[in-house]
C-alpha cells in the first residue's frame, strides 16, 4: 500500500510561472528515472530490488504537485526532503496529505 501526499502552494502564481523550473529541478533529482506524458514523473531507489518501474511518482497538475510514493527509501525520501525544502527556501508550501493533515518528512 503506498502513500499519496499534495504539495500545495499559498501563491498558485508563483507555481504557475515556476512549474517549468520544478520539472526541471525534479528531473534533476538522482532517483528520477523518466517523464511520462501528462506531467508524470517516475523515480525509483537502486538500493532496494523491485519488480516496479518505480518507488515514487510525482504529477505537475496545474494546481498542485500530487506524490504517490509506494515504496519508501532513504534515498527517495532524501531527493523528496530535498526538493521540498529548497521550494520552502522559495515560496510559502503545504506538503500534506490525501486527508489534507499536515506531514512531516523529518
């Protein structure tokens, strides 16, 4: 069973004019393994052997960034905590939730 988290953003304009640059911040990411049509990012850990493509799936919707993670790795949950904190470093986030409470990755 995997988890299904939101990262919304207090200024969806700021969003909206840096959605470009967050794709390719994501891709950056060492776990990022491909980018499938409609703003699917797939990511997946080398550490940990799988019969999946992926361990961690990212959507660019217009609103918001929905994550699905269904495999929970240090090094997904590094790039995740990583990424997350230097959009906090840029603008005012809510990373929470499919219940919209509030999650910590610490």
């Amino acid at each position: 069973m995997g988890f299904e988290y939101k990262l919304t953003f207090e200024d969806p304009r700021w969003y909206s004019e840096n959605r470009a640059i967050l794709r390719d911040d994501l891709r950056a990411l060492p776990t990022f393994k491909a980018e499938l049509p409609g703003g699917e990012l797939r990511f997946r850990a080398d550490e940990v052997p799988s019969s999946w493509s992926y361990d961690l799936r990212v959507f660019l919707r217009p609103q918001q960034i929905d994550i699905e993670v269904s495999s929970s790795t240090r090094s997904l949950l590094e790039d995740l905590r990583g990424f997350i904190d230097r959009v906090r470093r840029k603008t005012a986030v809510h990373f929470v939730d499919d219940d919209g409470s509030p999650v910590s990755l610490a």
